[in-house]
C-alpha cells in the first residue's frame, strides 16, 4: 500500500493527536508537537502548490477502494479551488496556533484542534460523495468538544445547540447523496458514489433535482450560514473558546461555500441557475440584515461574528450570481475573509484573554497601551473592509462587478451596503481601539513574539495578495472557467 | 445414517451439555460464581470453535435428516448467527461475571440458564419448521423469563419478570394459534412446504393460512418489540439486572431476527405482500414511538431500552424492502446486526460494569463529569453512544447507509427519510449523555470500579471493532474490514437457497 501526499496531508494530524492523546505529555509538550504538526502539513501543502500543474483536472489522485460491494472509494484529488482552500487553511492553523499559545488549555484542546483539521482537509479532498460526507460529519465531533469543554458561558447548550443543528443538515444531505447514489446505480447498473459518476447521471425528474439539489443546500447553507439558518452563529461564537471561533468562521464557514461550489453546482446545474436569483436575494438582504445586526451589538465579539456572516452573506450572493466576475470574487473573498476575520477573532480573543469579556464601551485607550496590537486590529479591518492594496478589495471589488452584471439594482444594493459596512468598523474602532476611556486597561499586554510574527505574518500575505494578486490565483483561473462552463451550458440548453 | 453430520451438531451439543452440567456443578459449595463461569465460558467458547470449523464457505445440510424429519438446517446462515450469539454470550459472561459476583442473590444457576437461552436461540436459527422453532423460542424465553425474576428480593426484578412471562405467554399462545391454523390450511409446518403451498393456490381460498400467518406475525413483532408490542420491553429492561438486560437486548433480538429473516425470506406469495403492508407502518409507528420514549427517559438504562426500539423500526425498514431486493436487503439487516450488537453489548456492559458495586439506577444526572475520573471508560462510552447515533467512523453508520440505501433502492424514500429523522432525534438522547460525561466537572462518583481486569478489556475490544467496523478498509491487506463483512453476510443469504 502507498500513501500519497493528500492522505498524509489528511492524516498526519489525527495520528499525531491519538498519539499525544494517549501518551502521559503535559499540555505544553501537546502543543509544541501540534504545532511543529501543522507546520509539517503547511510545508507539504506548499509543495503541492508548487507541483500544481495549471489545468482544471483533479491532480494528485488517490484512488483506493473502501467498501467496493456499494462502490465507495477513497478518492482524493485537489483542483484549483481546492488547493487555494487548502494553502489557507494550512496557513491559518499554525498562525492561528502561535496566537493561541499563551492559553492555560489542557491537552485535549490541541487534539481537538489536530482533529478539526484532519475533519477539514478531508472534506475538501474527497471526491467521493460518502468520503465526504464522512470527514463533513466527523469534523463536528471535536468542534461539539472544544466549546463544550473549553467553552465559556452557555458552552453546554450552544455546542449541543450547534450539533443538532448540523447534523440535522447533514442528514438532509445524506438522504440526497443516498439517493443519487441509488440512482446512479438504477441507470448504469454499477453502484458508485464519485462525483464523477454522479454528475451523468440523467434519468432523474426536475422535481426529484430540486429536492435533492435543496437536500443538499440545507446542509451548506447551515454551515455558511445562509439567513435564515443563522441562529445557531450568535451563542455558538460568543461562547466558544477563540480557538473555535476562528476555526468556525475561517476555515468551516468557508468549506460551505466550497460544498456549494464543488458537488452542488456540478450535480444540479439547472436548479443552481434557476434558484441563482433567491439565492443572490437572500445573500444581499443578508448582507444588509446581518449588518445591521452587527451594528446592534455590544459585545466586541458578537458584532465581529454579525459582520462575519453579512459577509459571508456577500460571498454566497457571489457564487450565485452566475459569472466570472462574481464566481472569481467570491474565491478571492474566501481567502481574503477567512485571513481577516480569522486574524481579528484571534485578537479580540487576545484582547478577552487580558480583560475578560467586555462591551465595545468598557474598552478603549488600547492604542497607547498595546500599539502594536492596533496595527494588527488596522491592518485586518482595513482588508475586511476592503482597502486597496489589500485582497479585501480586489475581491469585493470582483463580486460588486459581477452582482451588477447580474442586475443593476442588486449592484447597487451591495456595493452601498458594503461602504455602509466599511464606515461602522471604523466606528467599531474608534470606539474600542483609539478613544480615551477612564476603563481600566492595566491587565492588557501587547502582542509578544509568537503573536507578531502570526499577525504580521498574515498581514504580509494579505497585502501580497493584495498587490500582485496574480501570482497566488492564476493556478485556479481554469478551474473556475471549467466550473462557468457548466453554467454557460445551462444558460445555451435553456 | 450419516455420522459424520455430527460435526455440524456439535456446537448445539456443546452448549446443550454445558447447561447440564452447570446445572449438576451449581449446587456444589466449592463452585463458586467465578469459577462457574470459567466452566461456562469453556462450553461456550468450545461451541464457537466447532462453529467456527464450517466458516467461510456457502453450505447447507440438514443432519440426520430423516431422524429429525429435515425439521432443522445448519447452513452458513445459521453458522453466521450462532456466532453472533455465543459471541453474546462469551461477552455476556465475561463482563457481567464482576457484576454477578457482587450481587448476593444471584447463584451459580444463572450460568445454566444462560447456556440453555443460548441453547434455545441457536436451535431457533436453525429450524425452519414452525413446531420446532416454537420450542425453541419457548427454550429461550422461558430461561430468560427466570434470568430476569432471579434476584426475588428486588420487586422491580420480579415484576419485569411476571410481566415479560404473562404478556410472553400471550405472544406465544398467538403463535402456537398460527401454527394450528396454517396447518389446518397447508396440511404442514414446514415453511417451504408452506410456502408451495401458498404458491398453488388463491388467496380466497387460504383465509386459514393468511390468519395464522397474521398472527405468527404478531408474535414476532412482540418478540422484537415494535409498536404496537413494545411497552414490556421498557419495564423487562429496566428490571432484569443489567447484564441480562444487555444479553437480551443484542444476543436475544439478534436470534429473534435470525429467525424471522429465514422465515421471511421463503417466498410466502400473497402473505409476504400483506406482511410488507403492515410492516410498512410498523416500521414507521417503531421509529417514531421509541423516539418519543428515548427522548424523555432519565434512566440510562430506560433510554437505552427505548433505543432499541428504535433500532428494531430501522431493521425493520430493510424488512419492508426485503421484497423487492432480497438479497442486498437481508445483507444490510445482517450488517446492521452485527453492528447493533457490538453497540449495545459494549453500551449495556459498560453500564452493567459500573453499576457492579452500587447497584443504582444509572441515571444521566449519575455521569455527570464521567470524563474526568475515567476517562478511557468515558471514550468508550462515547464510541458506542455516536456508533448507535450512526455517526460516521462508527460501524453504525455503515449499518444505516445500507439500510437507506436499501430503502431508497428499492423505492421506500419516505421510510429512509423518516429513518433519517429517528437518527436526528437519536442525537439528541445520545449526545446528552457525552456532553454530561466531557462538560462538567466531576461529581461524587466514588463507586467506580477501576480500569483493570477482563470486563474493560472486552468493552475495549469492542469499541475497537465498532471503530474499525466503521473505517476499515482493504488498504491493509489480510486484515477483514467492512467488505469482508458484507461478503460473509452476502455468503449467509446465499446458503438459504441451496439444497
């Protein structure tokens, strides 16, 4: 048997996370070898970067059979959509682990986090339906233990709040996948579960797609998530450790936009342009609701976890919106948001770490204290809200021109929401980062070593991307040509 | 006459002597209950090395056969469930001797009822005529009726035990009932000859056949213990000590099953299509009605008792669609079997394991921070809890997918779907109980036994298998995983139709 780079990639940390689970190793020791772990699995997804041939076929196969009497494979591979996923969620971790260093966390809280990302990976790299959907639900287990054990306020009903509602999605996607699976079979006669397969499968009726295509939309429009399955977001990231909030929204948040974009858009073409419109609405009016949401909030934490999802909410809009701008946009927003709001979840952890939870009101004064945390808060807010020179701003930028391609009135709708979005940040900041309060601020330290050298770290990759963006998302520009002409097929059949 | 059958019947005969001899064994004072069951275990294991013999290849005889008048058939199929039920058994005496040990009024006739339960449940996956397999149920029940009143000084023991044996009564009066009346209409209790029977004639003229059949079928529902049969099980669970509770909820239900499905899978024609009806809406009543009960129960034990309701409405799904894909239907029951009694015997052994020495009500409330005085018995635990939710890397996820895809196959999505929906319910009874272990901190538990000696190594082994059941693949060549099962079960399904 061989092993290729992907399973390694996969694997490496649930191994090393079983092995440190069972070994007698203090917390501090956990976290040095998680650590050096997902540096490892940085490095080996950088060369893949490098190896990535620059076409739309999957690359780097891996083909095995698991349970042949039902056709389930083993079967990876990484695209260009993928493997831009990929290298940020292999960049984020460790960055994220140097932030989340000074935690007084045991140990299981390093092997969840091990844990999450083999859950991750996996689910981006399968290309059998059933893998997938294994690795989809298997990554909810640790994620159901680090709030639930590592958590703070509600943790227990929030995780058990957050479990039920995607596994409940889950399901509706198992169904779907069960069923295309069975029609496949009533068809070519084989069983098989390979996306490959399922997509030529013909025989089904229009409304037979649309349940399945809604099937599996139920399940990625929890995990993104899409108004109205949003209620689960506020409780579940004001009460879970900073770890899992950045996990959440960076990393997980993103892998169902990926769903949408890999197995939905491929299977159920024709539902995908006929629901495009619904879908672009509800992504707008979540950009707006969600904002306005944001702008409620007290909680420095709650509101970043509004803003998360407004934008999320504009990146959904831009999937749907049926052409290159805004399908490009939406795959630079995925990295550009998943960086900023990864970065700024870990410094308001940061700034939680030192003063507890606080209202915007009880902070403030922050700059003079900690000037090099205001950078790091500055730069990420200046790239969410889209500053040129950042990859906030190319990729708004892209889906604003796409949305107004689609339909002037949601252009302009979004491309307003979005300034509105940029001027209360700023707001946000200047209340909580720059005014003068009498607030009590001795507790807070700035940002040690470690903690410069992720943020800034981040922070250099986001204007790189920002300034040449070329050289990071030329290896994905034909695959989302490749995914457009599935959708320019529709549009010629219909 | 053919000697050499013997061979076929020696793990019957193994357990058979056993029994006797246990009960020879159990008056003596120097037998004590550990080295009773050090006795037992070798009849046991014994049985399942003379099983073992036969395995891994498609066969059918029927011994002595015209000494038994062809009454019983040990096929692969029988082989494959009388290994799930000394395996129960095995389990059953190694986790729960610690618990028997610790309970004053439990005596060393326990060891000989079990062998004669198993006894009983063996010869009912073997017999494929009506009047044998009635004795044979009898045998079972009737042991298990006293397994569960043994401890007379607990009132909650003895009623669970009365009430199993009156309403038992009932189902098996239906059943003898059934008997007379298809054999009043096909002039035989066999169930191939039935089933020509059935094949010759109309359904207008057979109103006998189809009531007996009707009736036969309420037995097995209330043997299983679907809806409208399933209010004993929830106080017989609660009742029986716990590792009877656990010998009954895998070891009987999967005899139970061997047997119906060998029943069902003879084409009965007109009957057949009237069972797939009604089932049909028992399977859904089940699922529905056990989550219902699951949701609400504070007992550990209760919940895992109305659990297994639901199980039985997920078999009974692939029952339904047993009529249009025989053979994959009846791989996914056997499949799903398995993997339920792996599940429940590691969940109601781990149970019985740590209330050996306090004999409480395991409640919820009494797991709260679990986690933090054992944790390895906490991660077992929780194996088997997200095994039974069907969660993924589990072998009970495997076992659902087949039974969906089963339905859905063969054209019962809404069955699936509400199979789908049962399994959402599930998470929530099931996760509550890991939420309590991990999320908080830990409470007086001062009982517990420790994580040492042969019961936690069996639990271990078997949240093992649970977990390779549910990722096991050919990667690693000479080493079985979940293709080796389904090819096992598919080669059980095969047997039934050859000689």
């Amino acid at each position: 048997m061989d092993i290729g780079l992907l399973s390694f990639i996969i694997f490496l940390p649930l191994v090393v996370s079983f092995i440190l689970l069972i070994l007698p190793v203090d917390m501090k020791v956990t976290r040095n070898i998680a650590f050096a772990t997902t540096v490892v699995v940085f490095l080996l997804s950088l060369s893949i970067f490098f190896q990535f041939r620059l076409t739309d076929y999957m690359q780097f196969r891996e083909f095995h059979p698991w349970i042949t009497s039902y056709g389930i494979y083993y079967s990876l591979g990484v695209d260009g959509f993928s493997m831009i996923i990929l290298m940020l969620i292999t960049t984020l971790i460790p960055l994220g682990y140097l932030f989340l260093w000074k935690t007084k966390k045991a140990k299981g809280y390093w092997a969840s986090m091990l844990l999450i990302q083999t859950g991750v990976t996996g689910a981006l790299l399968s290309l059998d339906l059933v893998l997938f959907y294994f690795f989809w639900e298997s990554m909810l287990l640790p994620v159901f233990m680090i709030i639930g054990i590592y958590g703070t306020g509600n943790r227990i009903f929030s995780t058990l709040k957050i479990t039920i509602y995607t596994i409940m999605g889950s399901l509706f996607m198992l169904v779907s996948i069960l069923y295309l699976g069975v029609a496949f079979y009533n068809e070519f006669g084989v069983w098989s579960f390979q996306l490959s397969d399922l997509v030529q499968i013909t025989i089904l009726s229009n409304l037979q797609r649309t349940l399945l295509f809604f099937g599996f939309m139920i399940a990625f429009a929890i995990k993104i998530p899409i108004f109205p399955f949003h209620t689960w977001l506020m409780q579940t990231y004001s009460n879970s450790p900073t770890g899992g909030v950045f996990i959440l929204s960076a990393i997980m948040a993103k892998l169902g936009i990926y769903g949408i974009v890999r197995f939905v858009l491929p299977l159920f073409p024709h539902q995908y342009v006929e629901f495009a419109p619904y879908f672009v609405g509800l992504g707008v009016f979540g950009l707006i609701y969600f904002g306005i949401a944001a702008l409620m909030q007290q909680n420095i934490k709650r509101m970043f976890a509004y803003s998360s999802a407004s934008h999320l909410a504009f990146i959904t809009a831009g999937i749907f919106s049926l052409n290159a701008y805004g399908m490009t946009g939406a795959a630079f927003l995925i990295v550009a948001h998943a960086m900023a709001t990864g970065g700024l979840f870990l410094l308001v952890g940061n700034l939680e770490y030192y003063l507890g939870i606080r209202t915007i009101s009880g902070l403030g004064g922050i700059a003079k204290k900690a000037p090099l945390l205001t950078v790091a808060f500055a730069l990420m807010l200046l790239c969410i809200v889209g500053l040129p020179g950042t990859n906030g701003f190319v990729s708004e930028l892209l889906i604003i021109l796409g949305l107004f391609q689609y339909n002037h009135y949601v252009g302009v709708i979004s491309a307003l929401t979005v300034l509105v979005a940029a001027s209360f940040m700023f707001w946000l900041f200047q209340r909580a980062i720059l005014v003068k309060t009498d607030n009590d601020i001795s507790e807070l330290k700035d940002l040690d070593k470690k903690e410069i050298f992720g943020i800034f770290g981040l922070g250099a990759v986001i204007i790189a991307m920002g300034i040449y963006p070329h050289w990071f998302l030329y290896k994905i520009e034909p695959t989302i040509q490749h995914y457009l002409l599935d959708i320019l097929k529709v549009g010629v059949a219909s | 006459m053919k000697y050499d059958d013997i061979i076929y019947l020696l793990p019957l005969i193994s357990v058979g002597t056993g029994a006797v001899v246990l009960m020879l064994l159990s008056p003596i004072k120097s037998f004590n209950i550990s080295k009773l069951s050090w006795v037992t275990l070798f009849f046991l294991i014994l049985s399942f090395i003379a099983n073992a013999l036969n395995f891994g290849k498609v066969y059918s005889v029927a011994p002595f056969a015209h000494l038994f008048s062809s009454m019983f058939v040990i096929d692969t199929f029988s082989g494959y469930f009388t290994s799930i039920i000394l395996a129960g058994g095995i389990v059953t005496v190694l986790v729960g001797t610690h618990y028997f040990d610790k309970s004053d009024m439990l005596r060393g006739e326990i060891f000989s009822l079990l062998l004669f339960s198993v006894f009983g449940m063996i010869l009912l996956v073997e017999t494929k005529e009506l009047f044998s397999s009635f004795i044979a149920l009898e045998i079972a029940s009737i042991s298990i009726y006293i397994l569960v009143g043994f401890q007379k000084n607990y009132t909650r023991r003895v009623e669970g035990s009365f009430r199993y044996l009156i309403l038992g009564s009932m189902a098996s009066i239906m059943f003898l009932l059934g008997i007379v009346l298809i054999y009043a209409g096909a002039k035989s209790t066999n169930i191939i000859e039935i089933s020509s029977y059935l094949a010759l004639h109309k359904s207008q003229d057979m109103t006998l056949v189809i009531t007996g059949g009707m009736l036969i079928l309420i037995t097995f529902l209330f043997k299983i213990a679907a809806f409208p049969f399933q209010n004993w099980s929830m106080d017989v669970y609660d009742g029986a000590p716990l590792p009877i509770t656990a010998f009954m909820a895998s070891t009987f239900k999967v005899a139970i099953f061997g047997f119906i499905l060998r029943f069902i899978l003879v084409d009965f024609h007109e009957l057949k299509n009237i069972w797939s009806d009604i089932l049909f809406y028992v399977a859904i009543l089940t699922m529905l009605y056990g989550s219902f009960l699951a949701v609400f129960q504070t007992s550990l034990k209760r919940m895992l008792a109305a659990s297994s309701i639901v199980h039985t409405g997920y078999l009974l799904i692939a029952f339904v669609s047993i009529n249009s894909i025989g053979e994959s239907a009846a791989t996914s029951i056997i499949f799903y079997l398995i993997a339920y009694f792996l599940s429940s015997m590691g969940a109601f052994g781990m149970l019985s394991y740590i209330a050996s020495d306090d004999h409480l009500r395991v409640t919820y409330e009494d797991f709260r921070g679990f986690s933090h005085i054992r944790p390895y018995m906490a991660a077992m635990m929780s194996i088997f809890m997200l095994s039974l939710a069907g969660i993924p890397s589990t072998i009970g996820f495997i076992g659902k997918f087949y039974i969906f895809v089963g339905a859905i196959e063969s054209g019962y999505t809404l069955l699936a779907v509400i199979g789908i929906l049962a399994t959402f319910i599930s998470v929530y009874y099931y996760f509550k109980l890991i939420a309590l272990m991990y999320f908080y901190p830990s409470s007086e538990m001062t009982n517990v036994p420790p994580l040492k000696g042969i019961p936690p190594l069996i639990i271990a082994v078997m949240a093992v298998l649970i977990i390779w059941g549910g990722v096991g693949n050919t990667l690693i060549s000479y080493f079985p995983g979940i293709d080796f099962l389904i090819d096992t079960a598919k080669f059980a399904y095969q047997s039934l139709f050859i000689g």
